[in-house]
C-alpha cells in the first residue's frame, strides 16, 4: 500500500472542512497547508490538514490575517496538527491584539450608536466629521476605527 493510501484528495478536505478548492489551494500558496503529490500530480494531504484548516479559519474568524496566521503555524512542524496546548500558546500571544480590536469595536459601536441615536447627523457633534481634514495626521484609511495600538485615534 503506498504512502499517500491513506492521504485526502483535495475534493476529500475541501468536503470535510467546508473549504472551496480554490482557498485551499490559495492557502497552499502562503505556505499554510502542505500537500504532497501523487504519481499522477495529484495533490494529497495528510489527514491532519483538516485541523490546520480548522485553525486557520478560526483565526481568521477573530480577525486575524493570513499573514498572522502563517507566523503562528511556522512555530510549528509542517506535519503536525495544532493542538490544545498549541493553540493555548498562541492565542495568548495573540490576545494584546485581540483586545485591541475589540477596543476598537466597541468604540465604533459606541460612536455609531450617538451618530444614528441622534437621528440629524450634525456636523457639530458627530464623531465621524473632520473638519480642516485633521485626521489625515494620523495617516491613511479610517484611524478612528484602528485599534490605538496601529495608529489609531
């Protein structure tokens, strides 16, 4: 029997992880996932993919980038699925930045919430005005909705 018998094709891992192909082979392009390939160049993966797979996406679902995500699995062995204690570690380095984003959550509900409460929109108490473009010291995109730990306001 060979090695890559008891492998998952890609239709197999995109069924099992809900997963589209194209994201797995996305994720395969970052260096997230591995397959190895079979006499025909099929793509085959090991079994514990689909929990590096389960990993990735609840890191993403937190808010966290693919960039972030790929750091966290490079501390680990490309064969190895992440575990409990694996991703207890991780997500304690992650949680300045997850409380970060939350910060900033609830200062965009907060602000949305006296925009939209107020029902008139005024320029003279809305949060979202910037009169005299003075955000634009604090660089591009909107910095009011960054975490204070980016650059935000």
């Amino acid at each position: 029997m060979s090695k890559l018998a008891d492998h998952l094709t890609i239709g197999q891992v995109a069924q099992r992880s809900g997963v589209p192909h194209t994201a797995l082979r996305f994720y395969e392009d970052r260096g997230l996932i591995s397959a190895e390939r079979s006499a025909g160049n099929q793509r085959r993966y090991a079994r514990s993919v689909l929990r590096r797979i389960a990993f990735i996406r609840a890191a993403q679902r937190v808010g966290l980038t693919l960039e972030q995500v790929g750091e966290a699995l490079a501390t680990l062995p490309r064969d190895h699925a992440p575990t409990k204690a694996d991703w207890s570690r991780l997500s304690r380095d992650w949680r300045d930045e997850l409380d970060a984003r939350i910060d900033a959550l609830r200062r965009l509900r907060d602000d949305l919430t006296g925009c939209v409460g107020c029902g008139c929109l005024s320029l003279r108490t809305c949060t979202l005005n910037n009169p005299d473009d003075q955000i634009a010291a604090y660089g591009p995109g909107a910095p009011g909705l960054k975490p204070k730990s980016e650059g935000g306001i």
